[in-house]
C-alpha cells in the first residue's frame, strides 16, 4: 500500500543503540575477528573449533587476544564486551557431591568432532569444594581475560537446585576472585 523508502528496511519494532548490545556467539577465532569488525560483541562458549591443541581455556584467551586486536583495528568507539562460558558447582553439601562430586572424566576438556571433518574442544566443569575451585578458575587464562562470566547451570535439576548452585559460587568462591 505505501512505498517503502529507498535503502534498507531497518528492525522492527526500533530499539535505539540496538546494534551495541548485539552478541556473537563464536565457534572459531576467525569468525571472533569477523564479529570485532562487524562491531558485536564476543560470547565465547565451552565448545570451540579445536584450532591448536591446547586446553580450551587457552585457545579461548587467544581468541579474546585476536578478537579485541581486531575490533582496534577496526576502529570502534566504544569498548568491546566478551564474556565466556563456564559449568561450575562448588561443592558444600550432599546434593552437590551426589551429582557433581567424582564425575570422571569431566574435570578436563573433551574432544569430539562437529562434523567430519572439524575437531571441537568442550570446556571442562569445575566441580569441587570452594578452596579447590578458587585456585581452578584463578588459573583460567579466558576467564581472567573475558569482562563476564557465563554460568551454565543444569535446568533439568530445577529452580531450586540451580538457585543453591548460584548462591555457593555468590557466597563461597566470588569474593575469594574478586568477582562482583
């Protein structure tokens, strides 16, 4: 019925400053560079295109590392935000040893593949009492690197288990890091 004006059509329903809250969910260090230029910000997850062998949370400081070298290069005027993923319980009670206490194998990252041909690193949980946890994430290079911290929790064991989760990390590990 009415012509539409020459150009693109912008987004609909309009939020002002929209384009600076945008997030881009990166696989690869490659498409984090794509995404600094582009001006989004990065959310790096616990799955990563294995691209050098090393632990998850090295490859992902290293993506950090290209994606704001790239977002400079590109000249944005506003800071860039990056957060990363992390599955983490802190162990205080019976529940929480029950389903996260002495889980082999998930205490390192896994390997897998995508699709034939591309290998995937997946970021290890960090399950264990409130000291020990403290020293793991300390050593996290891509959380000490990243602005934010992600929780994963697991929805399946409900709200008020996940609301216990998140009040151990607040209570028992945050302040020992520093978080806020």
């Amino acid at each position: 019925m009415f012509p539409n004006p020459p150009g693109l059509l912008r987004v609909e329903p309009y939020s002002e400053g929209l384009g600076d809250r945008i997030w881009w969910g990166s696989s690869s260090n490659a498409t984090a560079e794509w995404a600094a230029q582009l001006g989004l910000h990065l959310q790096s997850s616990t799955l990563k295109t294995d691209e050098t062998g090393e632990p998850l949370h090295v490859q992902q400081r290293k993506q950090i590392e290209a994606y704001r070298e790239a977002w400079k290069k590109a000249g944005h005027k506003r800071e860039p935000r990056v957060s990363v993923s992390r599955s983490v319980f802190a162990l205080v009670d019976d529940r929480d040893r029950a389903f996260f206490g002495g889980r082999a194998g998930d205490d390192q990252d896994q390997i897998g593949y995508i699709d034939a041909t591309t290998r995937a690193i997946f970021g290890r949980s960090y399950a264990a009492e409130p000291g020990v946890l403290v020293k793991q994430l300390a050593a996290d290079e891509a959380i000490a690197a990243a602005d934010t911290l992600l929780l994963t929790v697991p929805n399946q064991l409900g709200v008020e288990y996940n609301a216990h989760v998140l009040e151990s990390i607040l209570k028992y590990v945050a302040p020992e890091l520093g978080w806020r």
